[in-house]
C-alpha cells in the first residue's frame, strides 16, 4: 500500500499514470496475484486477507480517480498559462480605420427618430418595378418616372417577366414604405435609411449611387403639422437649434399635398456669407435643399389596403450624403466617395 501511495505521488502524466494503474491492477498486476493466491488460503485467512484485499482495490482505484482529475486540472492550467495574452501590451494602431461620414450621420438621424417613437424598417436593394413605380402612383407612362430613372436587372432575367414584376435596382427607399404599409399594421411610424440608385450625371450634388433615410406616419388624424413639427425637430437636434426651415410647394406622384424642404444653411448660418464672401455652400441664398415632404396621397394608401377616408399620413425623404456635408461642413457630398483618407479621418 505505501509502495502504491509513494509511485501515485511521482506520477504527474496520464502515461505514467496508466502504467501505475496497470502495474497494480492489471491482468498480471500485484493486487491481481494477492487476489489470485486467495483461494489457496485457509478459511480464516480468506476472511481477513480477502477482505482486505478487495478494501485495497478500491481506495487504489479512488486514488487513481482523484490523480486522473489533478493532471487533468494541471494540464488545463498549464495550456491557460502557455495561451494568456496581455491585452494592455501597447500594439500599434494607426491605420485602424472608423465609421465613415455618411455611416455617422445616418446614425446620428437614426438615433434622432429613435427618440421621437421611431421604428427602423429595411428592405432589398434589388426591387420590383410595382413597389418601386406603380404602387407609389408613378405608372409606366408617368412623366416622373424620368426623374428616377434608374438601373435595371438585365434583361436576361427580366425578359419572361411581367411588366410589374421587372427587377431593378431601386431609385429610392420608398418601396420600403410599400412594404410597411402592406403588412397592415397601424399605425405606422418608421424611417427607412438605405442605399439607392439612379442613372445621373455625376457633379458636385449628384452620384449614382447615395444614401437615403425616408420617413413614414399613418394613423388617424395624422396631419401637416405633425409633419413640420418633425421635421423641425429633427433638424435642429441634428444641426442646431436655430436651424430654420422653408417648405415651397411641390410635386410628387405619391404625396399631395408635396413641399420641397429647405434648411437654413450651416457654413454661413443662413446669412449667404463667410467672412465677408459668398458662401458657396448655399450659393449665397442661404438655404441648402435637404429634404422633401407631404402628405401620403390617397391613391398610395388605398392601393396598400388603407382606408384614405379613416386614415392620413405624411412621408418625407432625405438625403444622407448632403446632411453629413452639412453636419461636418464638407463643400461636397461626392467627396464621400471618393476614399480621401484626407477628407474621411477628420471625422
Ligand atoms: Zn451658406
């Protein structure tokens, strides 16, 4: 026994270990022979010596146990130490790049609706042409369709299609608006911030490819004014709080009435100059087109399964790119686009 318990306390692997183990309980181990020559004893000693043989067995199979489970903690110890890492060992952190502009206005707006009761609702960048035209009161032969002219899924995929069920890739985040109203949940009150596409020349205020956040309230007695009072809200949260804003009359297939928005220009605070010069920004007018507003038009609504006579609503629509030029005072959206780490790491 004292010969087992010395060879148990130099073990300190699980090789060794099922040696030891075999050495005293295996096929020709040493209790295996003690027990093997009990039978030749007398009665008396099978009493004593067996017994004390089979107690011997099994305190040399609970010791071996409780071995197993110290190298088994051992082991883990050791990979634990060999594996630490010090995260407070300085590593150089240059280059590690951050949230573009666009990334953080559009947050910035997010958390703004957020605050007011919004929910955020997204939708597929490829859309059909019912969500994105028909549905929105822009029928195939609609004038405005030129507007949002845009790029089509090819027409391999497209030529066996329905005229409503053609693909493209969508000029505005309004079909998420479509989407929304159609699941029949009221009231509504979400924005929809996404990516969209449309066929344009590129200049200073136009890409073919920008960001939107559009915004959508349905409910009973949803009137114009709620809709300025968002609006003129949001704004001078996102900007600041003397911002002004100027609604001129519009129109738009899927709103009536419609208001082009104009927010009182950041970079001159709205007086058309900067130091005594005109402020390129606005143009000198002191006003910076950001948005655009109305009121749902009855066809949309009806057309989504909403009843126009119980229930109106107002939707509006904003450019992210031109938002985040005003926020962060850069002279042109398109230079979001164009990877100046210059531009981007001021921000
Ligand atoms: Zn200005």
């Amino acid at each position: 026994m004292s010969d087992f318990s010395t060879s148990l306390n130099e073990v300190s692997n699980e090789a060794a270990l099922k040696e030891l183990e075999s050495e005293y309980l295996g096929k020709k181990g040493k209790l295996k022979a003690i027990l093997a020559g009990v039978k030749d004893l007398s009665i008396e000693d099978k009493k004593t010596i067996g017994v004390k043989a089979n107690e011997m067995k099994k305190q040399f199979i609970t010791d071996l146990e409780k071995k197993a489970v110290e190298i088994e903690i051992a082991v883990f110890a050791q990979i634990e130490a060999d594996e630490a890492i010090d995260v407070t060992v300085w590593y150089p952190s240059e280059n590690l790049g951050h949230k573009h502009p666009i990334s953080h206005a559009s947050e910035l707006l997010e958390d703004i609706f957020i605050s007011l009761g919004f929910k955020i609702e997204d939708g597929p960048q490829v859309e059909s042409e019912e969500f994105a035209f028909d549905k929105l009161n822009i029928p195939a032969d609609h004038p405005a369709r030129d507007v949002w002219d845009t790029f089509w899924i090819s027409d391999d995929i497209n030529k066996d299609k329905d005229i409503w069920d053609r693909l493209l890739l969508r000029p505005h985040t309004s079909p998420v608006q479509i989407r929304t109203m159609l699941k029949g949940e009221l009231p509504v009150k979400i924005i929809a911030p996404g990516r969209v596409f449309r066929y344009e020349q590129e200049d200073a205020r136009h890409t073919c490819n920008f960001y939107q956040l559009e915004g959508l309230v349905v409910g009973e007695g949803v009137t114009f004014g709620d809709l300025k009072w968002t609006l003129d809200t949001v704004m001078k949260q996102l900007l600041w709080e003397k911002t002004q804003l100027r609604f001129r009359p519009s129109i738009f297939p899927f709103t009536e009435p419609s208001a082009e928005v104009d927010v009182s220009c950041q970079i001159c605070s709205g007086t058309g100059e900067v130091k005594w010069k005109k402020c390129s920004m606005c143009s000198a007018t002191g006003w910076v087109e950001l948005l655009w507003a109305g009121m749902v038009h009855p066809n949309v609504l009806e057309w989504c399964g909403i009843d126009h006579k119980k229930y109106s609503g107002f939707a509006f629509g904003m450019w992210i790119d031109r938002i985040a030029a005003q926020r962060f005072g850069v002279s042109s959206s398109r230079m979001f686009y164009q990877n100046k780490l210059k531009l981007n790491e001021q921000f």
